[in-house]
C-alpha cells in the first residue's frame, strides 16, 4: 500500500512513512517523513492533511467527527447490505468518483481491491487537478 501511494498520490509533494490505518472505503491514514498525517478518500479524489504530528494526530483520532467521517458506518451498512461483506483485501468504493458526478448512493457502489482502489483514484485525481470546479473531462477507457 505505501509503494502505491507514493506512486499515484506522491505527485502532492509528499514522501510516505508509514500507512496507519485503512477503513472499509480504502480511506487511508498514513504519516509522509516530514511528520504530518494525511488521509486519503478515494471516493472523493482527495489527499489532505489533518494533523501535522504526532500530538494532533493523536487529538484528531478524539474527534468523535472525524470518528463518525472515518467509520463511515451508514455507508459501510449500506454497501453490506447491498453487496456483501467484503472480500480479503477489498474495499467498498463508489464506481463513479464524488467530483465526476458519482453519489454515495447505492446503485454506485461496488467493491474492488483495495490497491485498485487507491491508485486508480490517484491517477484520475492527478489528472484532473488542473480543471476548475464545472469544468468538463472525458475519460477515455482503455483495455
């Protein structure tokens, strides 16, 4: 998982240190060498930083807010019910990504593995990083 984020997210400016945690959506909470932590939400296209060491990390994982973002329990029972438990080394993810229009609905949701899903969001997101909000892509499926 750190070789694939440091591959397809690595384009922020970031070196990665270690993966701290991965939830049910392939979110991921790793720490990159200069000390700050940073989540990953592949539905969303995005790689932020929410604390930057140890001590605000420690006072995030606290926060019964970023708690209840990071279970993401509604969603995760939702995608159960609909689809199944996940298989080893899966995780849930939206078909069609939050900024290219998808929904947390369930007709688009799925599962895949979990390496999937976090490089193909961070290949997509670099190249679209550049496009202004409303602004219009076209993705090209290759096999």
């Amino acid at each position: 998982m750190r070789d694939i984020i440091q591959k397809e997210w690595g384009w922020l400016g970031f070196e990665v240190d270690q993966v701290m945690a991965v939830n049910a959506f392939g979110n991921v909470l790793f720490r990159s060498l200069d000390g700050q932590y940073r989540r990953i939400c592949p539905e969303d296209l995005l790689c932020e930083p929410i604390a930057r060491d140890d001590a605000n990390y420690r006072l995030v994982l606290q926060d019964a807010d970023f708690q209840v973002d990071w279970k993401m329990e509604r969603l995760v029972e939702m995608a159960r019910d609909t689809i199944g438990d996940l298989h080893e080394g899966y995780s849930y993810c939206l078909k069609l990504w939050t900024p290219l229009g998808g929904e947390y609905a369930v007709d688009n949701i799925a599962q895949a593995p979990t390496d999937q899903v976090m490089a193909s969001a961070g290949h997509v997101a670099f190249h679209i990083k550049d496009v202004p909000n409303g602004g219009q892509i076209q993705l090209k499926v290759v096999d």
